[in-house]
C-alpha cells in the first residue's frame, strides 16, 4: 500500500468515527437532560442506530458489491447524512426526535461497513495493515469526545451539530477515496444481489457460533455504550466524556497489539479473553462509586481497549479470512448485522426497560442495573468456550506481522 492511500484511508477513519463519536455515547443523556425522555424512550432512541444496521448488509451487497464503486456510495450517503443531521438539531419532542435519528442512521449505518470494505480491499494482508488504519478512527473518537467533554456540551444539540460537519466534509473527500470497484458482473441472481451469498459462510460451524456469540455479546455492549455516561453522571463524577476517552485510548494501544495476539494467542483466545473483560468491566461498574471506589470506575473505562479490539476488531479481520473477494463487503455488512444491528437493537431497547426496573425513590439502583449485562455476557462465554472449535486461521504467518508496518 503506498504512502498516499495509506493517508487517505486514516483521514476516511478518522472521519467517520469523528462523526459517530460526537453524539453516538451522549445522546441518551442529551434527551434525558434537554427533551427528559424516560429510560424506554432513551433506549428506543438509542436502538435506531441498530434498527437501521438491520437494513446494512444488505444494502451494501446490493450497492457497493455489485454495481456502484464504494466510494462513490459512502459519498452520496454521508451528504445525506448531514442533511439529515440538520432537520434533526431542531427537534424536541422525543418521539419525533426518533423518527428523525432513525432516518439519519439509515443514511450513516452502511457507511461502517463500507469503509472496512474500502480499507480492507487496497490491502494485501489486512491482519497487518488494518489496524494501523483503523486505530485513526479510535484516535478521532477521543479527540470528539475530550472535546465535548471539555466545553461542556454532552446535553446540548452542539453534538449534533459537530456530527453534521463531519459528516458533509467525509460525504465530499469519499469522491477523492481510492476508487472500490464492484466485484460481481451485472448478471447476478436475486440472492447475490442481495448480498445474500455471504450467508453462505454458515456452512462453517466456527463461523456460526462466531455470529451467534456477537449476537448475544452485543447485548450488554448496549447498555454500555447507551447508558455509562448517564450512569457516572448519576454517580457524580466530573468531566464524564473525558474520563470515558480513556477507554478509547485504551484501544488504540490493545488495536496496536492485535498482531502479535494473532501470534501468540490466536483468533479463538483473543475472543475468550476479549469475553471475560466485558463480565470485569460490568462487575466494576456495579460495584464502583464516585469516591472511595472511584478507581473501579476508571477500570472499568480502560478495560473498553480488550473489550472492543479482542472480540470486535478480531472479528472483524476472522470475517475477512472467512469470505472471498466477491462476498467481502457482503460478509462484513453481515458481521455488522449480527454486531450493531440484531445485538444492539435487542440491547438498547432492553437497556432502557432495565434501566426504568433498576429506578428507586432516591434514584437509580446501578448495582442492580449492571448485574443484567454481565450475567448475560457469563452467558455468551460458556457459550463460546463450549462451542467455538476454529483454528485454522488462528494467526497471520510470522513474516507478515513487523511492527513497522503498523
């Protein structure tokens, strides 16, 4: 990969998850604050993203891998986007406001899957490269949120708004991107167009269990993301966004690290280690406080590096093992379904109804709250120990993985 494709990917990672980073863990404690949504309204609101990832995969194997080049597609949908994004900043009511989020996330949800799909196909061995590219978007999801987290601004619609610029200035650079033509000749059947063959990939048990797991696990990955920043805000913990950007900066030195655990762990280790850290992180959360158990607290925040980039990002790259050229966008919209569409539609929602459960008369009982997430997570690793058999593509081969080319 040549020095100026490599900018270009990093600067389109960088954008998009500037743009999802600035309102993406704010925006349940923008509607309590500023519309006082309930705890089901905020998980319903929450949950649009994950409705619309529902719709991704098959969109983008409709799109982007049979008759459009990706760039071209994740131009035209972030120009939406912002447009979007503008009709929603005036909105107050908060069933409206989700009617009006769930129409934006239509227009961002496929954009995940399609810049994986960009990156990964101006690369000769992603294990290697990705990350080194992708940790870009890591690194914007801190510098968004130390910026909201210093002015202020998590329950204000400035979230919003940061997002519109984002997304209008990634909707014009995608048109400049390393053209990512389709794969597949016009003459396809319904089920390829569909993006439907990637499911052919369920002939693999490994496979199988793999998108099962990322199912369930996304499922408490819900309540984290929609409801941590209200819950340490409850706490009485300052300066909450920054504090949580230390998770973000936890993964980008445990991203950095994939290639040597590819290495010396392998795919089915990562995935299990990458399990055990959510259960922590949950127990840490339940059982931390604002003051003396403070330190369980920022924990819980640094151990979001293992959690994501062990059973995300992993799998991410295992996805891309599995599938061949002409299904490669289609099998990562499917991972994004199993991932932040069936999981974490099913997780918002149910965060909020947990959340409304856990409410007391002086408040909210987080003990209570975060014991769902982590019994459910003790769940998903039983699961996967019991189950998950691969070993075949444990690991890229030694002379791929030098540091240097991160």
């Amino acid at each position: 990969m040549s020095l100026s494709t490599r900018l270009q990917l990093s600067a389109m990672m960088f954008l998009q998850f500037f743009m999802w980073g600035a309102w993406y863990g704010q925006v349940t404690k923008y509607m309590e604050k500023s519309m006082g949504a309930t705890g089901v309204q905020q998980g319903a609101a929450f949950a649009t993203f994950s409705l619309a990832m529902l719709a991704a995969p098959f969109f983008v194997g409709m799109i982007a891998d049979r008759y459009f080049a990706a760039q071209r597609v994740l131009g035209i949908l972030n120009l939406l986007g912002a447009a979007v994004l503008y009709w929603l900043t005036g909105v107050n009511d908060p069933d409206q406001f989700f009617w009006v989020l769930l129409v934006y996330c239509l227009t961002f949800a496929p954009t995940l899957a399609l810049t994986s799909s960009i990156a990964m196909q101006q690369m000769r061995s992603p294990e290697k490269e990705f990350p080194g590219i992708r940790v870009l978007g890591t690194i914007a999801w801190i510098v968004v949120t130390n910026i909201v987290g210093y002015y202020g601004i998590g329950d204000k619609v400035t979230i919003f708004n940061l997002s519109m610029y984002a997304a209008l200035a990634l909707g014009v650079f995608s048109f400049f991107l390393p053209n990512t033509p389709p794969k597949a000749s016009a003459g396809t059947s319904l089920g390829q167009i569909l993006g439907l063959d990637a499911f052919q990939l369920f002939k693999d048990r490994s496979f199988a269990i793999f998108f099962i797991s990322s199912v369930l696990i996304c499922i408490p990955l819900s309540f984290y993301y929609a409801m941590a920043n209200p819950a340490l805000t409850d706490s009485g913990m300052q300066n909450v966004e920054n504090v949580m950007s230390l998770g973000q900066a936890s993964e980008v030195i445990f991203m950095l690290l994939i290639p040597f655990a590819f290495t010396r762990l392998g795919v089915k280790n990562m995935l299990i280690v990458g399990l055990v850290a959510w259960i922590a992180r949950f127990l840490f959360f339940g059982y931390g406080d604002a003051n003396a158990g403070i330190w369980m607290f920022y924990l819980a925040i640094i151990l979001h590096g293992v959690c994501y980039d062990f059973f995300f990002v992993t799998g991410q790259i295992y996805t891309d093992n599995k599938a061949n050229d002409s299904i490669r966008s289609s099998a990562q919209g499917l991972i994004s379904l199993a991932t932040y569409g069936i999981g974490m539609s099913i997780g918002s929602y149910l965060s909020g109804v947990v959340k409304d459960w856990a409410k007391t008369a002086n408040g909210i009982d987080y003990l209570k709250f975060w014991m769902v997430p982590a019994g459910i997570a003790a769940v998903v690793l039983v699961l996967f120990v019991l189950f998950f058999t691969d070993r075949k593509s444990a690991a890229p081969k030694q002379e791929e993985l030098v540091p240097g080319a991160l």
